[in-house]
C-alpha cells in the first residue's frame, strides 16, 4: 500500500482535508455530488478541524456532500454521551452547511430483529449515492478497520458484529469503564469499504506502530483485516513518524 510520512499527525491531517477539499471543490464547480465514508474516533478529528477551517474561512461548502460512517455501537442512543452520532456533530457536521438528511451514521436504536434488513437499507444508500468517492479510516489495535474485527472476511457487508475484548478496552476510558462498553456494534463491512473509490487510511502514535507494521508489510490475512487493503487500486496510507517507527 502507498505510504506517506508525516513530522505529526496535524501536518498529515492537513494533507488529508485538502485531499478531500479539492475533490469537493471540483465537484462543487460541476454541480455534482461527492460521497465521503467517514470514522469516527481520536484519529481523524484534526482532518475534521481542517474541514472546518477550510468552511468557515475559505467558503469551502459542504452543501453537495453526501457522507456515510463508518460504524455505531449496537445499542446505541444517538444522544448518548458515546454515540457516533454525537461525535459527527461536535466534531463536524454542527460546524459546516451539509443538509441533515444527506447525513447517514448507522441507526445505534434499531430492533434487533430489523438489523439485518435495515444494514441491507445502509447497503442500498450508499448505491444510491453512486458509492463513496473518499474512504476515511483509523486503525484499530486489533487491526480493525471499521469495526471489522480479525476473522472478518474480505467480501462481508454491512452488519452487527461482536467487538474484539482488546477494542472494548481501548473503549473503556470513553465509557466510564470497560463493562460499560457495548458488547456490539454495526459497521460497513470490508466488502463495503474496499468499494469506494479511494481509500485512506490514517494512524498516529507510537501505539499503532506494530499493527501498521504488520496492515502494511504483513500477509494478507483474516487476522488483520487491515491487510485486506492491500488489495485496493487507490489506498494510501498517511502516517506520523511515531506509526511509522516499525516499518522495515
Ligand atoms: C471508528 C472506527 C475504528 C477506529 C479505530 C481507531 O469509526 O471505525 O476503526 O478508526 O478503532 O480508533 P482511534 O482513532 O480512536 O485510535
């Protein structure tokens, strides 16, 4: 997979709103849409800073922009202090002219047995966009991309999945404590993802350094679903110097 290295994650971030900004701007020019897949999470918040810089000081409108994340807890309450819903709105899309309803974040609230029908629905949505263009994501330390856990398969969709024990812990600060932590959660599957366009995929710290490593320059594997990027035509991965210490 292409990788870029950055001094620090604000630098790499920069890189990645402007990315994302001169599609949005083309597309704007022509009066056509553009389809951005987004994650939630400490990682992309400063692309997201940016995205909000570049709107509120450099007219960079949002009002053709279809988004669509990643994943949610399963169950979730969208007014939950967790919930990606909240995260999404504090850290964009309260800041920026995206009309409400081209906003799609997985529903945290649906019935457990509608979940299969409505992640059938998400499916359908983004097809109906016309796919995602851009494919942000953040690495998990189980090599999670969405929340694809390890032994996820490269051709899965849209689902409710277990979490990994390690992804719950990494939660756990976030949710008062680690059994607080939702056992469940939906996400877009690799299949999904590996459908957009472009994807770039984004880790910072010296934490994420061995899961790079091996998402990177391990086999392409069940076990590291991150390695299923490998597979992708248009994938980068961009990195601070802290994630990238492992690389051989
Ligand atoms: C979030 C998501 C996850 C995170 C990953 C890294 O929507 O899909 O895959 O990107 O768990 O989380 P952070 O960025 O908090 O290290």
């Amino acid at each position: 997979v292409p990788t870029e290295i950055f001094e620090d994650s604000k630098k790499a971030s920069k890189h990645v709103a402007k990315e994302i900004a001169d599609l949005i701007r083309q597309r704007n020019k022509n009066d056509k849409n553009t389809v951005l897949g987004l994650a939630t999470g400490s990682t992309p918040t400063k692309v997201y800073d940016e995205l909000v810089r570049l709107h509120k000081e450099e007219g960079l409108s949002f009002k053709n922009v279809i988004t669509f994340n990643l994943d949610e807890y399963y169950p979730m309450e969208p007014d939950s202090l967790q919930s990606y819903v909240r995260f999404m709105k504090e850290h964009l899309f309260d800041h920026i002219d995206i009309p409400d309803e081209q906003v799609h974040i997985p529903d945290g609230t649906v019935e457990e047995d509608k979940v299969t029908e409505y992640c059938k629905l998400y499916e359908q949505q983004i097809r109906d966009a016309g796919g995602i263009d851009i494919q942000l994501l953040g690495i998990g330390r189980t090599g999670h991309i969405g929340f694809n856990e390890p032994g996820s398969r490269p051709d899965s969709r849209t689902r409710l999945i277990t979490l990994d024990r390690i992804t719950r812990k990494d939660a756990a600060s976030d949710f008062f404590g680690e059994e607080y932590v939702p056992r469940r959660a939906i996400t877009m599957g690799v299949g999904t993802i590996l459908d957009a366009r472009r994807v770039i995929m984004m880790a910072w710290g010296e934490g994420k350094a061995p899961v790079i490593q091996e998402a990177i320059e391990g086999p392409i594997r069940e076990s590291v679903p991150a390695t299923y990027l490998q597979n992708h035509t248009d994938a980068t991965v961009i990195l601070d110097d802290a994630s990238s210490a492992e690389l051989t």
